[in-house]
C-alpha cells in the first residue's frame, strides 16, 4: 500500500527502513533519511508513525516503559494505551 504520494513509498520500505539499521528510526523524519527523501506535504506522518510502532512491537513498548512522555505521545497520536502499558 503506497503510504506516501509525494515519495511513492509504500507501508514495505516503512517496515524495511525500520528494520534494516542498527539505529532503530523512530520518527518519519528518520524514515525519509533512511529511504533518502524528504516530507513533502506531511500527510503521511501519521501513517508512518503507526506503521514504525507496528514494526518495533514489543520493542517499543519496552523502550517506553517507564518513560513520563509515552502517555501524553500515545493520546497526541491516537496510539492505543497498549503502548503505555
């Protein structure tokens, strides 16, 4: 499924730029460096957002865990409380 029209990336080079370094991208804006693009309009962003935290699973929420900001990210971007929990 193409997830960004302005780059013509799909939800698989999300997964695989998420996937395939040592440094985990945690953020659209790391996944456009890893896929060597930019933002255009930013419509995007959110798709992308869930897509990461769908990829990194568990490691996520241990990532998280304990973390002050997980909450108040998780209700900014609709993102379920299984993440803060």
């Amino acid at each position: 499924m193409i997830v960004c029209s302005c780059n013509v990336l799909t939800d698989h080079d999300v997964r695989s730029a998420v996937t395939a370094t040592d440094e985990v991208a945690r953020s659209a804006k790391q996944v456009y460096g890893c896929l060597g693009c930019s933002a255009e309009c930013g419509r995007c962003a959110r798709t992308i957002k869930k897509i990461i935290t769908e990829a990194l699973g568990a490691c996520a929420r241990e990532c998280c865990e304990g973390c002050p900001h997980t909450a108040a990210h998780a209700a900014v971007e609709g993102i379920g409380a299984d993440i803060a929990a």
